[in-house]
C-alpha cells in the first residue's frame, strides 16, 4: 500500500513536470516568462466544439487582415499547441503594449472588430461577449499577451 502511494505521487510529480516544461517551451521563446497570470471565468454561449483547424483558421484571418491594413502590424497573434489551443498575443513595437493597461484596451479593439463579425451577430452576442469570450468559445485555453520585451501575463480561460 505505501509503495502505490509513493507511486502515484512520483507519477503527479512527473505529470506535472512534463507539463510545466510543455508550457515552458514557449515561455523564452516566443515571450518572457510570465509574471502575471488572471482566469477567466464566465460561460455565455455553448457553440459546438471547435478544433485546431477552426483556430487556426480564425487566427489566419485575423493576420490577413493586418497585412491586408495601410499600417504595418503592431502585434502579432498566433495559435501554438498541439492543438492550437493557446493563444499567443505580442507587440511588434515599443508602445502598443508598453503596460498590461494598454494590451487591455487592445484586446477591447479587438473585441469590437468582433462584435461586427456575422458570427457575432447571428447568436446574439454582439452585446455581451467579449475577445475572451470568443477565445474561450473557439477553444482557446488560454492567451497570453506580451510586450515582447519585459513582461508576459496569461489568461486562463475557463
């Protein structure tokens, strides 16, 4: 009995390890470490499940549309996983995201180019939901949103 239990804690401790260097993989080299982290809690809509295929194509439209502006792009958005399911949000230049405030209300802009999407619209969401929302219904587990320079911070969608 006492060596299942010395067992089955040895194999916690290597399940958490192997999924704290999964997370890490990213963590230096797509952004610094996280110093920051919040969850998001809220369910507004149940659309049926999305798969990587759906994130990444919702991610690839959205730099389309970047390239596709007058002005350069001030961030880069991109999907990372095995299954696309964390997003990854960075500032290409010094001042979009000097502070966490500003990659806020950037995440706000984002929200309301959203809100004018069809889908959007078509399930009545236009009012309520948010960029997290979305993120969340198209099954994102999480965003983590950088400066590119100083500081991460990482939301949990739940």
């Amino acid at each position: 009995m006492r060596f299942q239990s010395w067992l089955a804690a040895v194999l916690l401790l290597v399940a958490g390890a192997v999924s704290a260097m999964a997370a890490d993989k990213r963590e230096g080299y797509y952004y610094p470490p996280v110093g920051s982290e919040e969850v998001f809690v809220r369910s507004i809509a149940s659309p049926p499940p999305a798969d990587r295929s759906i994130r990444t194509n919702f991610i690839n439209e959205i730099t389309k549309a970047q390239l596709a502006a007058p002005d350069n792009p001030r961030f880069a958005i991109f999907a990372k996983g095995g299954a696309a399911q964390h997003m990854i949000i960075i500032a290409l230049d010094d001042e979009i995201f000097r502070t966490l405030y500003r990659a806020r209300a950037q995440m706000a802009q984002l929200t309301a180019n959203a809100r004018g999407t069809e889908f959007f619209r078509a399930n009545e969401l236009q009012f309520v939901a948010t960029w997290f929302d979305l993120a969340k219904m198209l099954g994102f587990e999480d965003i983590v949103v950088s400066d590119g320079d100083t500081w991460s911070h990482r939301v949990l969608l739940q």
